[in-house]
C-alpha cells in the first residue's frame, strides 16, 4: 500500500496528501469539540463570578449549553453532506465555528453566553459529522477501525493538555480567552483545511436530499440492530464521559481540594484515553473491534465498581480515586474508536447519515444523561462513581442484545 493511501476492501482509495496528515487533520475536526469543552474548564469559577451565578452547579451549564447545540444538528448535517459532498459545508462550519468562540468574548449576560455556546455547538457538530464521514469514505473495517484509533489518539492529546491551555491563557490574559482561543483555532483549521483536504465524496457518489430519501436513510440506521445497538451503547457510556467532565473542577476542588493543580490531575486522568487508543491502533487489526471493546466495557464496568465501594467505605481518599479512575477513564480509547467502527461498518452508502446519527446518540443522548448525573454532584464523588457504574452496565446490556447474546465473537463478516 502507498504512503498515500488507505485500504478499502479490496481496493486502494489515494489521498492527494500523506497518511500521516490526514490523520493529523481528522484528529484536529474532532479536536476543535475537546478544545471546546476542556479549555475552559479552569475557567468555571470566574466566569461564575463574573456573571454572579448563585448556584455553582449553574457553571456547569457552559459545557452543556455546548453539548446540548451539539446533538440534534448533527441529523441534518449528515444527509446534507451526502447530498453536497464534505469539503463546502465543513468550510461554513468551521467558519461559524471560529466566529462563534470570538463572540463568546463579548457575551454581556450569562444567558446570551450559552446562546454562543449553543450555536458554537450546532457548527461544531457539522465538524464532527464530515470528519467521520470522510474517514468512513476512504476506510472500513479493522482498517477503519486502526485509522479511528490513530484519530483518536491524537485528538485525545487536546483534552490531555487543554485545561492546561487554559490555566496558561489566563496567566496572561482575561478569561474571556478562553473562549476567544477557540475562534482562532478554528480559523487556523480552516485555512489548513482549505488548501490541503481533498475530496473524498465523488459526484455519483452523492445521496438525493428529499424528505422521503432521508427518512429511509435514517430507517435503515435505525433498522440495524448492529448499529443501533451501538450507537446507543455510545450514548450510555460516554453520559459517563461528560457526567465527570462536567463535574470535574468541582470534584477535584471540593472533594479532594485539588483545584490549585486541578489541570494537572486531569491531565493524568485524561491520559489513560491517549494510551488506550494508541494501544488500540496497534492491537485491533489482529485482535478485532469486538474482542477488544467487549473485554474492555467489562474492565470498564469492574474498575467503576471497586472505585466506589473504595471511596463508600474509605472516604474520599485522593491517591486511591486518582489511578483506578485512570484505569476507567482509560477504556473509553478502547471503547470510542471500536464501537464507532462497529456502528458505522455496515452502512457505507449513507456515511453521512449514520456519522450523523451515531454523533447525535453520542453527544445529545450523552449529554442530557452526563447533565443529570454531574447536577447530583453533592460535595462527594459516589453519584458520579454510581452513574459509572449504572451506565456500564446498561451499556453491556445494550451489546448483548445487539449480539443476540454472544460476546466476543470472531469470524466470517465478523470483525
């Protein structure tokens, strides 16, 4: 195979650019999403303030406000991109994206701050679903599934390092830069992309955009009892994702009195994801999706048990939470790249459409569950040790229904 291709079946599709940057640029369309949620995190507190929220758990509205805008587009951008193809409307996207993060700076009433949010989110989500779609057009299967993983891993460096980013920010510049940084990645990502990403959707190709075509799409996704047991084994397990997310300064500063190094632990805990998924592109095309992601939403589900009945029984012991919530943190590598795969595989012809409602299950599904859990926060980390623990199980739940009760398994059309 060529540098510059990917393996597609039996065929090669060529990139008019290396390997290595179109997996850098698909990891930077997923990255802007990370960046988006994570920068700003340090943040929380001041813009609390600044706005003079009397309930701290209202702070947590700015990541969901975001996640929320995030979700139901996502179903409107996928057939729209199979219809016009993925460069155009990803250009638009990132364009709204970058003006949208400057916006946020001049935000005057903390209601009009979650406006920009919500919008930031509805532009970002046409970013998610092309990126997917695209990677879906030149790749499949385990191959797919090592390309998703090499994604991954780079973009997992972004929540890795964001908060970081913005505990820098803010050491010289007000805190409205954190959400101003956001504008000008995403006019960065738009030049890059604008002179470098080729197009991966040809001309016949392309998916008639009618009501009626768009609603058979999406009956075919949701017919798949592959795809839509994955899709909502996603939504389940990352609704713990952003459940932490969502509630990690306050964990970190008011359960263990962390928050002065609060980018640093989770850093840390963000880093297991990073590992995995770079675990993940090594192992998967030998292993397979389903030995890998089954294995590991087991581990996922054991490591959320022995971390709470370890904080229920010891307290609220720091040195115990931080590496077994490592640990569980860590699965989700394993588990995003593979259940995307899995959920994506069987529906080539409609990528965008099934991008699209993969991304919705994964982040509105998602999002309305993680804001439940994070607002149960009650000064203890045990709701959100629970809701991992509930939701792992649902999820597993989830799979073996969709696997009509076998696990693991490995063999003619299974990957």
């Amino acid at each position: 195979m060529s540098p510059n291709a990917l393996e597609n079946g039996s065929t090669e599709i060529k990139l008019s650019i290396p390997l290595w940057e179109f997996v850098a640029m698909m990891a930077s369309f997923l990255a802007l999403n990370a960046l988006a949620i994570d920068t700003m995190l340090p943040a929380l507190e001041q813009v609390g303030d600044f706005y003079k929220i009397q309930d701290a758990n209202d702070q947590q509205l700015i990541i969901f406000s975001y996640i929320l805008g995030f979700g139901f587009p996502q179903l409107v951008f996928g057939p729209l991109s199979d219809r016009y193809g993925r460069k155009g409307l990803l250009q638009i996207c990132l364009i709204g994206f970058a003006i949208t993060g400057l916006s946020c700076m001049l935000a005057a009433t903390f209601s009009m701050l979650l406006a920009l949010r919500f919008m930031q989110g509805v532009f970002a989500a046409g970013v998610r679903v092309i990126a997917g779609a695209i990677i879906r057009d030149v790749t499949e299967g385990r191959v797919m599934a090592r390309i998703m993983s090499l994604v991954f891993t780079v973009f997992m460096i972004v929540p890795i390092i964001a908060p970081a980013i913005g505990t820098f920010v803010m050491t010289f510049l007000d805190w409205k830069w954190t959400f101003g940084m956001l504008g000008v990645a995403g006019g960065l990502t738009f030049i890059w992309s604008q002179c470098r990403l080729p197009m991966t959707l040809p001309s016949d190709r392309r998916q008639p955009l009618n009501l009626g075509h768009i609603a058979r799409s999406y009956t075919t996704v949701l017919s798949n009892r592959i795809s839509l047991g994955y899709m909502i084994a996603s939504g389940l397990a990352f609704g713990a994702l952003f459940a932490f997310i969502g509630a990690s300064e306050q964990i970190m500063d008011e359960v263990y009195h962390q928050g002065d190094k609060f980018w640093i632990w989770f850093a840390v805990i963000a880093s297991g994801i990073g590992v995995a998924s770079l675990t993940n592109a090594r192992i998967v095309e030998r292993i397979g999706m389903r030995r890998i992601s089954h294995s590991v939403l087991i581990l996922f589900i054991a490591f959320s048990f022995v971390n709470l009945i370890t904080q229920y029984l010891l307290g609220s012991v720091f040195w115990l939470f931080l590496p077994l919530f490592t640990l569980t943190f860590g699965c989700f590598g394993m588990m995003g790249a593979n259940f995307s795969s899995l959920a994506l595989e069987p529906l080539g012809e409609i990528a965008g459409t099934a991008s699209a409602a993969y991304g919705f299950a994964t982040s509105t599904l998602s999002a309305l569950i993680g804001l439940w859990i994070a607002k149960q926060f009650d000064g203890s980390v045990l709701p959100i040790l629970m809701g991992f623990l509930g939701l792992g199980i649902l999820s597993l739940i989830v799979i073996i229904w969709a696997e009509r009760g076998k696990l693991f398994e490995i063999g003619a059309g299974k990957t």
